[in-house]
C-alpha cells in the first residue's frame, strides 16, 4: 500500500515547552488511523504541526512524497491535506454557508463548489438547515459538523481530524462516525486523534499510542483493543 | 417645515457622506487588524494634493483628480503595510502608535518640503459652480461629494459582507491562523485592506479638495474628525461610520444654523460624549 503521509522523529517546540518530542508514523492511502492518548500527550500538536499552524523544529513531516515541513499552512492545505482543528476555529461572525465557502477557497476550480457544497449538506443534512445562521450562534454538536464540513470543502486526500468527539452528546457522535465511515468508503483517508479510545479504534484500521509526546505504541486496532496495557498504561483507565 | 431648514439638513447629510468616506478606510483597517493607523489624516491630506496636482497638470476636473489619488493613496497604503506596519505589528502597542504617528509626520513634512506651506484651493468653476433644484441650492463639488461618499462607503461595506474576497478579509480578521487552514495568505488579505482603505482615503481627499483649503496640515484637522466618526460608529464598522457620518455632518449644520456656526463643533462633541457615555463601544461597535 502507498504511504501518503509519512512522519519521522516530529518535534515540535513551543519557546523552551516541547510539545513534542519524537512522533514516528504513518498513514497508508486510503486508510484510517488513529493517534491515542491522554490529554496533553501531543496529539493535537502533531496535527497543527502537519497542517503547519506549529512550527516543525526537528524531524520531517512527509506527504505524497514531499517533505512539507516548515511549509506555511496555507500553501500545504492546497496540496490536500485538510485539518479540523482543536476548538474548532469557526469564522463565527460569518453564516454556515460562508464558512463552507472559505474551506474551499484552496481549490484551483470553482466550478466545484456547487457539487461539493451538496456533498457536505448530504453528510450534515443539520447544516443545510442552518445555512444562513451564524457560525458563532450554533450548538456544539453543529460546530463540529461544520468545522468537519469545511474541511471537507477542499477536496482533501487525507483529512485530519482532532477530538471530533469531544465535548459531544453520544447520540451525535455516533452520527458523526457513520459519516467519517461513509467518507472513508469514498476513499478519503483520515488521520484521527482521539480520546475515546474505544471509538477511536472502531474506527481506525491502525493506531499509534502517544504519552509525553512520543510514540510509544502500535499496532493494528483490533490488537490494540485487546491489549490491556493500551487501557491501563497509556490512556490512565482502570 | 421650512425650505431652509431642509437646505440645512440636506447640506448636512452631503457632508456627512464625505465625512463617512475619509472615516471608512480608518475603520476598515482597525477592523481587519487592531491598528490605527495615525498617518490616516495625512493620506487624506495627500489624496488632496493628488487633486491639486492632476488640476495643475491637466487641468482636469474631479473625475480625472479621482482615480489618480485613489490609484496613488492606495499604493501608498500598500507600500506603507509592507514596508512598516507588517513589522510593528509584531511589537508592543506603543510600536504601532509610534510607527504611525512617524509615519504622519513624515508624510507632513514631505509635503512641506514639497508643496510648500500655501493653501492651495481648486477654482469653484471645476465642478460647474452650484444651481437650484426643488427650491434648494447646491454646491455642485458638494452633491459630488457627498454622493461619491455615500456610494463609496456602501461599495466597501458591499465588499466585505458580500464578497468572497471580503469574506477571506473578514476570516483573516477574526482568527488569522484559522484562515491559513482555508488556504488564505493573512498578509495578502491585510494588504488589500490597506489598498481598500488607501483608495477610499485618497477618493475621499480628492472629493474634499473641491470645497476645502488644501495645506500640509490639514491632515491634522481632518483626522481628528476621523476619529471621532469612527468612534462615534464603532471600531471596525464601516456601516457604523456611515450612519456616525451623517449624524455628525447634520448635527453639525443644524447647529451652525439654529444656534450660530460658532457651537456646531461643541454641540458635536457634546453629542459625542453622550453616545461614548451610554454605549462605549460605538453606535454598531461590537462589545
């Protein structure tokens, strides 16, 4: 299988604080993968570190072939590689619509829009419904959705998503996951940082476990389930 | 009510337009990136001098004085951004205060050096002159003016509530980061910003040069107005500083008219206070 995004010895510096320290992984076309962890382990970071909204201090982030690190943000989003951020980050002054809009500005042809501006409401139909509603007006549950959406909006190869189920009722994010499965059977591949360990690895085909921001564990998601120490260790359950 | 009193209110709403126009650009950029930018008075000042300019040269009226300082302010705000104000930006406050301000007073005294310390005016004749309609006369650079303004400050605020391009500016203005995710450059969109505000300012001094003195200091004078326009409206609302501008330029004829030319300025300020008293953030500021 190809490797569409390939990361090696990732270190990410925040002034003196190291956000990470040394992150190995790798994402194969067309697959979903999981990044596992407690809090402050350093899966957000890797994210915003391969989107480029925090600065690679040492190792190298590889996509399609091309060593993107140190890249702006937004000259790599353009190469396909589309980040649901932490907080989501929506344009909250803006409408729904509008913030669906932005997320498509990377695209060479316009004449796309319409077709995948379908595709997210057939995803979300809630945002269709909130279409004219300002961003900053909307649930928890819808904010997600359109920080999903907007993503989305780019055509990625590879869609990175953080925490896609924090903070939400249960009942949403399992609609949530059905969509990430329907994407994923269109052939999108996802890079998806999770707290919820059990969802994460429903999800995922593979899983990487981070603690102190180092790659400490991994393996195909059906083992890591049944791996006791991916539970006690690493994720501080009993 | 009486023919006069609608001649003063109309007098007032055309100037109000233009006081609208030359506020805009001031509060486009405090919009897009918390700065203000002090030098704003003197880019008024300039679009004037393009007028003056474009008059001795040509001999061409307003409409050729216009694109020629919108085209020269807006690459004046431009240049200012790139060469300046994208590198104060990352300083403290006091940085962005005093590299304006330097810039305000280079800009003065470059015209100084330059125009020399004369008031200049345009001949009345340029815009035909003023005649009569409905009962009411006019000042044909005034109707100009005021509708140009009017027209120019709806565009701008058409721009960023309808636009994509707006929509990419107002995106860079909430959450900059955000924006790159969406493939946005946030210098190309602050830079545009500044050549927006450029080019209303410069059309705005070129429209005022038409019924105004035009002298190196005159920035001074006209951006304080500015600012009061634009704290009157709210920070960052260009629809704000509309209504703000029209409010202020009829409260400022009616009380020359009712009360005597003398207390207009008073009666405006005093209203100025009232509205900061009640709503601190401006008639359509955000909290």
């Amino acid at each position: 299988m190809t490797v569409l995004l390939k990361i090696e010895h990732l270190e990410v510096k925040y002034g003196d604080l190291i956000g990470v320290a040394d992150v190995s992984l790798e994402v194969p076309k067309g697959s979903v993968v999981a990044l596992l962890g407690s809090n402050g382990a350093g899966k957000t970071t890797t994210l915003n570190a391969i989107a480029g909204i925090a600065a690679v201090s040492k190792g190298s982030v590889t996509f399609s072939g091309e060593n993107i690190a140190g890249q702006p943000a937004y000259a790599i989003v353009r190469k396909g590689l589309a980040l649901s951020p932490e907080g989501w980050r929506l344009f909250t002054q803006q409408s729904v619509e509008n913030n669906l809009m932005l997320g498509a500005t990377p695209l060479g042809d316009r004449g796309r829009i319409p077709r995948l501006l379908e595709r997210v409401y057939a995803v979300f139909p809630r945002l269709a419904e909130r279409r004219l509603q300002r961003a900053g007006t909307m649930s928890g549950g819808e904010r997600q959705m359109l920080a999903v959406g907007r993503a989305l909006m780019s055509e990625p190869q590879l869609l990175l998503l953080d925490e896609p189920s924090l903070g939400l009722a249960p009942a949403i994010v399992d609609t949530m996951y059905d969509s990430f499965a329907a994407l994923h059977k269109e052939g999108l591949t996802i890079l998806l940082a999770e707290q919820s360990v059990d969802l994460a690895l429903e999800a995922a085909e593979y899983a990487y476990v981070l603690q102190v921001g180092r790659t400490v564990l991994e393996g195909p998601a059906q083992t890591m389930a049944d791996n006791p120490d991916v539970q006690r260790i690493y994720l501080g359950m009993e | 009510m009486s023919l006069i009193l609608v001649q003063v209110i109309v007098s007032g709403l055309l100037l109000g337009a233009v006081y609208a126009l030359f506020s805009s650009g001031l509060t486009l950029i405090w919009g897009m990136m918390n700065v203000v930018n002090f030098a704003h008075g003197d880019f008024v000042m300039l679009g004037m001098y393009s007028a003056v300019m474009v008059w001795t040269a040509l001999g061409g009226g307003p409409f050729a004085a216009v694109p020629v300082a919108a085209m020269l302010i807006a690459t004046l705000g431009v240049l200012s951004y790139f060469m300046l104000v994208r590198h104060i930006m990352k300083g403290p406050m006091l940085a962005q205060i005093l590299g304006t301000f330097g810039l305000a007073l280079f800009l003065r005294y470059a015209a100084f050096w330059y125009f020399g310390a004369n008031f200049k005016t345009l001949p009345d004749t340029l815009v035909g002159g003023s005649f009569v309609f409905m009962g009411l006369r006019f000042e044909g650079s005034r109707v100009l003016a005021g509708a140009m303004g009017l027209g120019i400050t709806l565009l701008l605020h058409f721009i960023l509530t309808r636009t994509a391009i707006g929509s990419r500016m107002l995106a860079v203005s909430e959450d900059a980061t955000a924006a790159q995710l969406m493939g946005i450059r946030p210098q190309r969109m602050q830079a545009l910003a500044w050549g927006m505000a450029g080019a209303a300012t410069g059309i705005a001094g070129a429209l005022i040069a038409n019924f105004f003195y035009t002298s190196p200091t005159v920035g001074e004078t006209l951006a304080i107005l500015a600012f009061v326009t634009v704290s009157f409206g709210g920070f960052g609302s260009v629809l704000g500083a509309l209504v703000a501008g029209l409010i202020i330029g009829v409260v400022e004829s009616l009380s020359a008219y009712l009360i005597g030319p003398v207390y207009k300025d008073v009666i405006v300020y005093i209203l100025f206070v009232l509205v900061l008293w009640f709503r601190p953030q401006g008639l359509m500021g955000k909290t």
